[in-house]
C-alpha cells in the first residue's frame, strides 16, 4: 500500500513530509512506549504507542496545504503553568516498530543517532535512548497514512527515517575517560 490509501474507494496518495532540522518537543517524547500521553491507548497486541511531536516552522511549511491534505496539525495552546511551551504549530508523529507477522505495515523506521563516538543505528530496544537526549538536531522524513474512524478522519503521520545528533555533557564524558 506504501502511500497510497483508500479514501471513499479512491486512492489517495500523501506526498511524504522532509522536515530538516526538526524540532522535537521534549514533553512529548514517548519513543520507548513507557510513557503513554493522556489520549494513546494501546494496539491490538497490548502495546502502547511509540510517539512524539514536533513543531512545524510556517516559515518552512504551507500549514493551511497539509491541514487541506489532512495532516492533523494542532495549534499550540498556552499555559502559564508550563515553562517550557512554545506556541506554534505541532504535528504527531507515530515511531512504532512491528514484527515481521504483522501485515499492518511492511516497514520500520530507520533512525541513526549521530554523537562524538559516531553514528549508531538505533532499533525497536534501543530508540528509547532518544526520551531523555539532549537533541541538537534532528532531519526526518515523515510518512502520511490515510485514516478513516469513527473518531478520526485525516493523514496520521509515522517516522520512515530520521537522523539525530545528540549533544553530551562534556563533563560527564571526561568523567567515563577518567574511569576507563
């Protein structure tokens, strides 16, 4: 199916989204799946959703086109208990990894962790390093899914890759140096 989803018997085909140096929220990392938001429940197999968010520059993005396509974009709403908010425009993104009998999907992510010791692939174990990271950086490319429910119409966005540089504490790796 790839791309390509049925909507009212017809085809539709969702131009999958670059989103170069991306903003990660950190509030809403959830890649190991042990941190379920207030709306994630789990699949048909018991397991939570992997998920985070970032926030979409409308500098670089037509918002009102992937509204109009469908892509589930929210606006940020303010809270002047949370320190961390910036307003703008968030888009959810699912990372979820499948074993190989599911017929749900034909693909996992492909995600590299970029750091002084070098580039890491990471995996379905792994990705959770990324909850609690310092990100610098982070380019993706995130893939669209047609979805029609009882209680959702619209694009819902997965992870195909993503490369991140994570930053460390340079006090921290002279520490593990001093220790070997």
């Amino acid at each position: 199916m790839n791309n390509y989803q049925t909507q009212n018997n017809a085809y539709k085909f969702i131009e999958p989204l670059a989103v170069p140096d991306a903003r990660i929220v950190m509030k809403t990392r959830n890649f190991s799946g042990n941190n379920p938001g207030k709306f994630d429940r789990p699949d048909q197999r018991g397991r939570m959703p992997r998920n985070f968010s970032i926030l979409l520059d409308p500098e670089k993005f037509d918002i009102p086109k992937l509204q109009e396509i469908g892509w589930n974009i929210k606006i940020g709403k303010p809270n002047p208990e949370d320190p961390d908010y910036v307003p703008g425009f968030y888009l959810r993104v699912h990372a979820d990894w499948y074993d190989a009998d599911e017929p749900r999907f034909k693909f996992n992510p492909i995600v590299f962790k970029v750091s002084s010791e070098g580039q890491t692939q990471l995996d379905a174990d792994t990705i959770k390093e990324l909850d609690n990271a310092e990100i610098e950086m982070a380019n993706m490319t995130i893939t669209g899914r047609w979805m029609e429910s009882p209680s959702y119409t619209g694009v819902v966005a997965y992870l195909k890759k993503m490369a991140v540089k994570v930053s460390e504490d340079e006090d921290m790796t002279d520490l593990f140096e001093g220790m070997i």
